[in-house]
C-alpha cells in the first residue's frame, strides 16, 4: 500500500506565489481573498491525489469557525 502523500495548503500557496514572481508577475498572496487561496489549493491537491493538510497554527479554530464555515459551505 502507498505511503499517504500530505502537503500543507498555505506551503503550496506560497511556493506558487514564489514561483509566479519568479516568472515576472506580481502575485498577491493573502489578502481578502486568503480564504479562496487556500480552498483553490486543497482542491488542487486533492484532485492530484495529495492529501492537503494544515500547520497546526492554521488548523486551530482562533476565528470563531469562520474559515471552517467558508471551507465547508461556502459562506
């Protein structure tokens, strides 16, 4: 059985950030639309078979669910 493949979401969106400036354009990561970022990447993950994780400093509920909620439900 294949050993579980874990990438943390906020790494992927900084290493793809990095890379884009690397490239010569101005990407904004953070910002209002974090949120987005961060589904966008677990998504992508998933869809390449690549459990998306979080650091724990993300994974802690310090804004009374609404980041959960938004992953979940979309609002």
């Amino acid at each position: 059985m294949p050993k579980t493949q874990i990438y943390e979401v906020h790494k992927l969106v900084d290493d793809v950030a990095t890379l884009l400036a690397e490239r010569g354009l101005t990407p904004k990561p953070g910002g209002q639309k974090a949120d987005d970022q961060v589904k966008a990447a677990a998504d992508l993950l998933s869809s390449l078979g690549i459990v998306p994780g979080l650091a724990p400093e993300h994974a802690l509920d310090l804004d009374g669910h609404k980041s959960y909620s938004f992953r979940m439900h979309g609002d």
